[in-house]
C-alpha cells in the first residue's frame, strides 16, 4: 500500500514539476515577446518617405509627462504613448519637460525628442533682413520696422542712449550707435527684442576686428571709433569698389597735412537728409559733421561701414593723391589728384562728361 502511494506521489511530483516547467517556459517566452515589443516600441517611428519632414509641436503650458506622450503619439513621433511616459521616468526627465512650440522631424528618437523638451529648444519662426554697407541708423531702423521686427521710434531711442560696446561717444555724435551695427545679413527670431538686434549687431562688428585687425588699427595710430568712423566716410564716398583704399588714401594723406577732409558725405549727413548735389550754401551750414568748415575727423561715424571699408582704411592705396571728383560720366568713378591744379584740371573734365 505504501509502495502504490509513493508510486502516486512520484506521478503527481513529476506532473508538478513538468507544469511548473512548462508555465516557466510560457513566462519566458511571454516575457521574451514583451521585450522584444518593448524594444519595438521604443524605436523611431519608421516613415522614410517622411523622414527630412518637418512635424511643428505646441506642448500647452501646464502638460504633464502623460500629456506629452499623448501629443507626441497623436503627432505620430513615437510609437506607444506608456512607454515613452515610463522611458522618460526612467531617465530622470519625466519632470524636465518643458512646454512651447517645437519642431520636430519624424525619424527621432526617444532620447532626442526627450533632450529638445527637457532643456526647452523651442522652434522660433525667424525673418531675414539685409542691412546694405553704408546704411544709416535711420536706415537700419526702417528697414527693421519694415520687416515687423522693431518699433521704429524705440529702436532709434535705444540706439541713441545705448554705450557702444566696442567704441565710444563724443560729443557731438547724433546716435551712440551710428556705424556699429554691422551691415549684413541676419536671420532673426520673430519675437526678438531691439535690444537683442543691437546686441547682435554689434556682437558681429566685433567678429569682424579681429585681434589681427586691432592690431593693425594700432599700428596706424587708430582706436575703434577712429577706424569706424574713417571707413564710414570711405564707405559713403565710394560707389565703385575698387576705389575704396584710393578714397581712403586721400582721407589718410590729408589727415597728415593737417587739410579739413572736404567730404560731401560728412555734409550731407550734417544737413539730415539727401542731396544729389551740394551747393555752396550747403558747405556752410553749422555741424562738427561739416567736414569743409572743421579739420580732422567728425565726432563720430556716419553710417555703417562694412568689411571692405574697414580693410581699405587699414590698407590704403600707396599713393600720394589728395584730391578726387566724380567723373559724372555714370560710372560712379573718380578723378584723382596730387595737388590743388590737377584738381581743377580734373573739375573741367568731370564737368565736360556731365
């Protein structure tokens, strides 16, 4: 009898352990399915047609990480809602995520999408805007306003009370920034303020001086403001630019003679507004821009110089000129002269091709 029920319990041990086995094996391969389907899941949504496509987020201010993961997946960049929730716990950034307006594109993976929105790399919609050499402030001002990225009259107020951060201001001056705001082109956020375009503005003039440069400004006895405002009146002088280090040649030659600089940029920019042609009247007119009636340099620039304004100041042409008219043949050119006869040699050829 005992023997039968040994026998017995042996059977039904060996059936246990058989069950166990098999539900052992069912757990695996369950739990090999699921991660397998976890790892699934926690791939790029697969799109390559729509890979380089561009997929614009808005995370409501307040979304939690379960929202997040709902808007990603409605948005189609992540494959299961849960699992990016879970994910992004597991990384310790669950309560990193930030709200604003993102751009996407369908291929990221979940640690890329989880960087964007935990350090907040929101998408800004950007404008272009070209600022020419040998803009005004007034210019630069209206050109800004233009594109809707400046309130005219307080981008012009700011320019005038700021401190340029590379130069000075000396009495005199109209505008603190006049010539420091770098002409170029530039891509700006659509919500930037003024004070980021001054910024930034004059953040590329820097770029541009180089140590290399400064040095150079050095050698020939020039600090910043006095480079700035010396390539402003190259810059408004010259319509051709191969002239540029002709024109600038002229300005350096006289400046040793210790000749007024004679520009009818530097008048024009005293009177205030725009004229073809100077008369004599105009010359007299009372300014420490008026460079006819005041030796030296002006206060201060006189619009924005560009790179090869600057260059032209630094290396001027290696002659011996100090006078130059324009051709008035429409070439935009000059005649150039070493003394005051040439000079009026020069006059009557100008005016014969008129």
């Amino acid at each position: 009898m005992r023997a039968e029920v040994a026998g017995t319990d042996g059977i039904r041990q060996r059936t246990l352990l058989r069950l166990a086995g098999a539900v052992l094996l069912l757990l695996a391969v369950a739990f090999g399915i699921f991660a397998m389907q976890i790892s699934v899941w926690l791939k790029p949504v697969d799109l390559p047609a729509m890979a380089q496509e561009a997929v614009p987020v808005s995370i409501p201010a307040g979304s939690s990480s379960q929202r997040i993961a709902t808007i990603l997946t409605e948005k189609g960049l992540v494959r299961h809602a849960l699992v990016f929730r879970f994910y992004a716990k597991y990384r310790g950034l669950d309560q990193q995520l930030q709200a604003g307006n993102y751009m996407f594109t369908y291929g990221m993976t979940m640690d890329q999408l989880l960087q964007e929105l935990s350090v907040g790399n929101v998408y800004r919609p950007t404008v272009t805007v070209t600022i020419p050499e040998g803009f005004l402030l007034e210019q630069i001002a209206e050109r800004l306003a233009q594109k809707g990225l400046v309130d005219y009259e307080e981008f012009m107020l700011l320019a005038t009370e700021a401190v340029p951060v590379l130069g000075r201001v000396e009495p005199g001056q109209r505008y603190a920034l006049e010539g420091y705001l770098f002409p170029d082109t530039y891509e700006f956020p659509e919500d930037v303020t003024a004070q980021e375009i001054l910024a930034r503005m004059q953040s590329r003039l820097g770029e541009l001086l180089t140590p290399a440069i400064r040095g150079r400004a050095k050698e020939l006895g020039l600090d910043i403001h006095q480079l700035i405002t010396l390539a402003s009146l190259v810059e408004r002088e010259v319509q051709s630019p191969q002239e540029a280090p002709l024109v600038a040649a002229v300005i350096h030659n006289r400046l040793a003679k210790g000749m007024p600089l004679q520009i009818c940029a530097s008048v024009i920019y005293a009177l205030g507004e725009h004229r073809d042609r100077l008369l004599y009247a105009d010359l007299e007119v009372e300014s420490p821009f008026n460079t006819y009636r005041h030796a030296g340099l002006p206060p201060g620039p006189i619009a924005a110089p560009g790179k090869r304004a600057i260059m032209a100041v630094l290396y001027p042409a290696e002659v011996d000129y100090l006078f130059y008219v324009l051709k008035e043949d429409g070439s935009g050119t000059h005649y150039f002269g070493n003394n005051y006869a040439e000079h009026q040699a020069n006059i009557r050829r100008a005016r014969s091709n008129r």
